[in-house]
C-alpha cells in the first residue's frame, strides 16, 4: 500500500484469513455470547404468487414494514407471515417500501442484465476537482497511510469495513452517526476497528461538518445519493467546496437514486438467493455478507489508488462502487455444478476490552510487509468527539 512497496512484494492472500473476515459476525463474541444478529422481520417470506426479502434489523425499519402491511406495531412475525400470504411479490414491495420500510422481490438470475451491468466499471473512477498535489504524508510500509484523515459517513457493513481497512493502514478515521439512529452494538464492535466514534446531526450542525470536511483527505458516504443530495452532500457539490478531497461512495444498487438496500436484498433481487436455495423449492442465501465485505475491500483500495492519483496529478477524485454491481462480478465469474466447501478450519480472533465489555473478533485478512500483526481495539459508539 506504501510507496516503498510492489506488487511482487506481496504475498498471495491467505483464503483462510479472508473466509474467516467475511464471515466476521459469525465469530464475534461479546463478553463470550455470541450475539443475536438477525431480526425476525429479515427473511424470506412466501407471497401469493412467489417470495420477498425484507430487512428489519433497524426498529425504525421494521416499524415501516409492519405499518406498509397495515399491521400494528407489536405485530409478531406469524401476523407478518399471514398478511404477505394474502398478497403478491410486486403489492408486497410496493406497500411496505412506499412506507419506508425494506422489501424486494425474490428474482431469478437474468444474464443478460448482469452482463449489462459488467459493461461498467467494478469500481469507478474519476477526477471531479482541480486542485494543488498533495503528497502523502508518510512513506512508512507499516502505516503508508499515517497523517490521512478519513471522514466516515457510512453504517452497517460495507463502508465500515472500508473505513477499518483505512483505519488498519495507519489514517485517522473519524466516523459520524446521526445521534438518533443507534448503531447495534455488535455490529460497531465486528467493523469499528481503529476509528474514532463521534454523533453529529450533519442537518442541524453542516458548518461543523464542513470544518471537518476541510481538513480531511477522504470523505466515505454511504447513506442514499438522494438524502446525501438533499443535504447538500453530493458528491459534485462537495467536490465544488472542498476540491482537495477523494470522496468514495458506495450503495446498494447503481446509479444516482439508489433506494434503500442491504447485503441480503441485493442477493435476492440478483438472483444469488435462488442459485443458493438447497432444493429449489425456497430461496436461499450465501454463506457470508459477501457483496458487503467486497464492496468494502474494493473501495478501501480504489481510495488508497485515488490518492496516489492526488499525489501525484493533484484534484479532487471520484470512486464508487454498489453491492449489485458486485453481485453482477459474483455472477459472472466460473460456477460447478457442485461446488466443493472445504472444511472450515480454525479462524484467528483477537480478544479486547471496550468500555468493560469483552469483545472477540475476527483478526485482520489483509497484510502487506511490515503492516500491523493486529486490529487496533473498536472504541465505543459515539463516544469520541466530532473533531480532528
């Protein structure tokens, strides 16, 4: 990652390392419990006419979905199971999304549309800004990215394992999280590795933000493209305020109005959820959160690239990249009949003290020479200050 560093100074990735990281969440562990991480309102559902996926995992998604169903707010899940059996896959989608909540239908694969989608770039790139060259600050192998400052706009998985990676590289990470929208704690302990945490209402406090963004490097957003719109944080319009930046952005679905969307939604609109199925007769999921953890990957890389582009040409850079057009990559790669799982083999955790809790995770899959041996402990969730 550093610039003292080549291609052929790296060693091939451990796929031990790696299957163990995807499957993060599978083996963290909170003071020895290893926590409830699915909602009951996030799972397939059979309708009148074929299947949905919904997520409910947030409270105020799954208030959403109960009231576009028309259901009380304590409605069980057998209530949900009732209603969505009374109607169709595209009603079902309709109701429940138009209340703001999350549902897609269960497709089939469709080649043709992946193959539309692989005409463009895994990850794209491009300058926004002009603006003077800004060397990187360090040329350390065991942190290339010391004295870079990341402003983490993300939740969830993706874009925190991408501001981890940054994190894990030697930047500065400062995440922000609105401070009415709790983060689930096992989800900031599997991916907060490194980062400060701090609460901020970006719509309430925008010259606090702006202040930040000015003397940042990297700005991660990961909320919809119209909400980031609608406060003024496009990525045209920040790279016109702040031309210094790499602003990296990351969705569920491709383009500029990407609804809502999650890992397990997009595997279900793509049609991985019916290759997965076990018997064909009910849709099924991958093993891991892997568009996720690959979008993360991906755009923690094609960051580090932007500044070095930066560095060496100057302007303000341009990366994003969605979960669907991951799962378009996923789809079109070679495919068995019947594939071989390999045995899973003994995963390598590391086990810290945050804020008197005792939290066991996944140790990190990337290494390069000279790079840390482990993750630096998470911090507790808005704990830290909004500032540099």
């Amino acid at each position: 990652m550093g610039a003292a560093l080549s291609p052929d100074d790296i060693a091939p990735p451990d796929p031990d390392r790696i299957a163990g990281a995807y499957r993060s969440d599978r083996h963290l562990l909170v003071d020895g419990e290893a926590p409830d991480v699915w909602s009951p309102l996030s799972r397939f559902w059979r309708t009148g006419d074929g299947w949905v996926r919904t997520h409910g995992n947030y409270p105020h998604h799954a208030s959403a979905l109960r009231a576009g169903l028309g259901l009380p707010l304590d409605a069980s899940s057998g209530d949900v199971s009732t209603r969505l059996a009374a109607m169709s896959a595209g009603e079902a989608r309709e109701d429940i999304t138009g209340a703001g909540g999350l549902c897609v239908v269960v497709h089939r694969e469709d080649p043709q549309r992946d193959a539309m989608l692989r005409e463009h770039p895994l990850v794209q790139t491009r300058r926004l800004a002009d603006s003077p060259v800004r060397p990187l600050p360090s040329d350390s192998t065991t942190a290339p990215l010391a004295g870079v400052r990341v402003l983490d706009l993300t939740r969830v998985i993706a874009g925190p394992v991408a501001t981890r990676m940054l994190a894990f590289a030697g930047a500065d990470v400062l995440r922000l999280d609105p401070p009415h929208l709790p983060e689930p704690e096992w989800q900031h302990f599997d991916t907060g590795h490194g980062n400060r945490s701090a609460l901020l209402d970006v719509a309430l406090e925008a010259s606090r933000l702006h202040r930040l963004l000015a003397e940042a490097d990297v700005v991660v957003l990961g909320y919809r493209p119209t909400a980031m719109r609608r406060l003024g944080l496009s990525p045209e319009l920040l790279a016109e305020r702040h031309p210094h930046l790499v602003i990296a952005q990351l969705s569920a679905w491709p383009g500029a109005d990407s609804p809502r969307g999650f890992d397990s939604l997009v595997q279900a609109e793509s049609g991985i959820s019916w290759l997965e199925s076990a018997d064909g007769s009910a849709p099924g999921a991958l093993p891991a959160q892997v568009l996720d953890h690959s979008a993360g990957y991906l755009l923690a890389a094609a960051i580090v690239d932007a500044l070095h582009g930066r560095a060496r040409s100057g302007g303000g850079w341009y990366v994003r990249t969605s979960l669907r057009r991951v799962a378009a990559e996923l789809l079109g790669m070679p495919r068995g009949e019947h594939p071989v799982v390999p045995a899973p083999r003994a995963v390598l955790t590391q086990e810290f003290d945050v804020a008197g809790r005792v939290v066991t995770t996944v140790a990190p899959a990337v290494r390069w020479p000279g790079s840390p041996e482990w993750f630096a402990p998470p911090r507790p969730w808005g704990g830290d200050p909004a500032e540099w």
